[in-house]
C-alpha cells in the first residue's frame, strides 16, 4: 500500500507556501515546481483548495491578472503571516520528520 498520497496531503500547505517564498507564482507553476521537486503532479483540484484555504487565512494574498492570450490568472504571495506560519510549522514538521527518522532507524537495528 503507497502512503504518499496520505503523506502529501498533510504536509501540502507547507510545500506550497515554501514553494512562493521566492517570490509571487500561480497554480500551474507551483504544481510543476512541486512536481519537479519529487512530489509528482499535484492537480488543480487538490492545489486549488489548498490556496483558497490560505489565502481565508490570511497567509496568502492573490490577485487576478488579465492576460494578452489565453485565460487570466491568479498570482498569489506569501504574507508576512504566511512566512511566521510556514517559520513555526517548517520547524515543527522538521522536529516531526526527525522523530519519524529515529523510530524507523530504531525499527531496523532491532
């Protein structure tokens, strides 16, 4: 049974506000970023909740920008919110991440 799928969706708001602290983006770009980072293709229906979440909260902003050819898109950016959030809950999935680590490694050695 592949658990990644269970994996990434808890840790998703994270990757995608680390993903914009580079600077403004839009869905398709993080999710090709996301993907070239390892986590294969994240849809739009998984990516786009996860933004609309964000930015309730306050931790994104996004702005619709009209384009020459094709549709518009929304650009979002990380707020200052954002980065506190993504500075106290990186350190704490990384403490979380650490404590995985250890009981696999204990888990072997048995």
């Amino acid at each position: 049974m592949d658990r990644r799928a269970s994996w990434l969706k808890g840790v998703l708001d994270l990757l995608v506000l680390a993903n914009l602290t580079g600077g403004e983006s839009y869905g398709y770009e993080i999710s090709r970023r996301l993907d070239e980072c390892g986590f294969g293709k994240i849809r739009g229906g998984t990516l786009y909740p996860v933004l609309n979440r964000l930015e309730e909260a306050g931790l994104v902003a996004a702005e619709y920008r009209a384009a020459e050819k094709g549709p518009g898109r929304r650009y979002y950016v990380l707020t200052d919110d954002g980065r506190a959030f993504l500075r106290e809950q990186g350190a704490a999935w990384m403490e979380f991440d650490a404590s995985v680590r250890s009981a696999l490694a204990d888990g072997e050695t048995r």
